[in-house]
C-alpha cells in the first residue's frame, strides 16, 4: 500500500515539475522564436520542446505567425534624426 502511496506521489511530483517546465518554455517562446534567448535558455528549450508535444506545437504555431506576420511588414527608412529622438524618449521613461 505505502508503495503506491508513494509512486502516486512520485507521479504527481513528475507532473507538476513538467508543468513548470512548460511554463518556462512559455516564457521562452518569443525570445526563442526572435532569436533573443540565451544558450542556456535555447538548450533548455529545445530539449524540452524535443519531449512535449504541446509545447513543440506552440513553438511550431508561433514559428508560423510570425513569418506570416513579417511577410507582410515593409521596411520604411525613417531619417536618423527621428530615431534617435525616438531612442532619446525611450531612454527618458526608463
């Protein structure tokens, strides 16, 4: 009986460990997808989206809103002058 106690623990302790797992990868996901993460951060990722089907799915559907996203952005030059005021408010709210 104490057995199954304990591997219903043990199986309860896995699955709470995943989810928090997934909740990093969560985190992760925008980061990852524009090339933004850390090493550590792609390694954790891609090991965990190699084992977990939801989450290799989100990053897949992710992957795929954002290239049909940038697909219909256009580039505009804006003169330096306004970046650079723009850059200046930016820094002034932080």
């Amino acid at each position: 009986m104490e057995a199954k106690f304990t591997e219903a623990q043990e199986q309860r302790a896995s699955e709470t460990e995943h989810e928090s797992d997934c909740d990093k990868v969560v985190k992760l996901l925008d980061a990852v997808v524009d090339g933004e993460a850390t090493p550590e951060e792609q390694t954790f990722f891609n090991i965990h989206v190699e084992n977990c089907v939801p989450c290799f799915e989100n990053h897949q559907k992710q992957k795929l809103l954002k290239g049909l996203v940038s697909g219909h952005l256009k580039r505009i030059i804006v003169p330096e002058r306004l970046s650079l005021a723009i850059k200046a408010k930016i820094q002034e709210t932080v």
